[in-house]
C-alpha cells in the first residue's frame, strides 16, 4: 500500500505569510496625523517670508500671499533667486493644505 502523509505537529517554516497585523493598526493610528509629521518647523515658511518679503508678503488677514506662495512652489525667490529645495516644498506643501481647507 501507499504511504500516508502525516497529519500533525510538524510545520514547515515559512510556508505562509506572516500576518501584518501590527503595521495595520500603527498605521490607523497616525491616519489623522500625517500633517503634523509632515510640519517639521511650524512657522519656518512664514518666517522666510517676513525676512525676505517684509509686509508686502502678507494679506490683511496675515496669511502670506497666494502669488507668493506659487512663486516660492515654483523655486522663484525674491529678485528672481532660487530658493532652497526645502522652502519649495514647504511652499507646495502649504498650498496643498490651503486647498484641503474649502
């Protein structure tokens, strides 16, 4: 007769996947929180914009001025410089969020 495969204690390791059960719920967790990991210096951009715009840069309201805002996102600075790669995204991170705001 044939042989019988055993039903039993034994396990092959690695035969499945692990579950990723852990990854799930940290990430449901932090779901509300990405904007505030995303915001490493709060007030950084708006302080770009007072020491190289001064008052013109600001609204009534005291936001700082969408055209400014798109000029900075594009890597135009004042007089036409470039700015760094990390004022640009902070720039394109905060018309992003001025949209999320309507």
């Amino acid at each position: 007769m044939g042989k019988r495969k055993k039903s039993g204690s034994k396990k092959k390791s690695g035969s499945r996947k692990k579950s990723r059960s852990k990854s799930k719920s940290s990430s449901k967790s932090n779901d509300g929180r990405w904007i505030q990991k995303a915001i490493k210096n709060p007030g950084a951009l708006r302080e770009y914009v007072k020491r190289n715009y001064g008052k013109e840069g600001f609204t009534k309201d005291g936001d700082i001025k969408v055209s400014i805002l798109r000029q900075l996102a594009r890597g135009i600075g004042p007089g036409g410089r470039n700015v760094s790669e990390t004022t640009r995204r902070r720039a394109i991170l905060a018309l992003r969020l001025r949209g999320m705001r309507r």
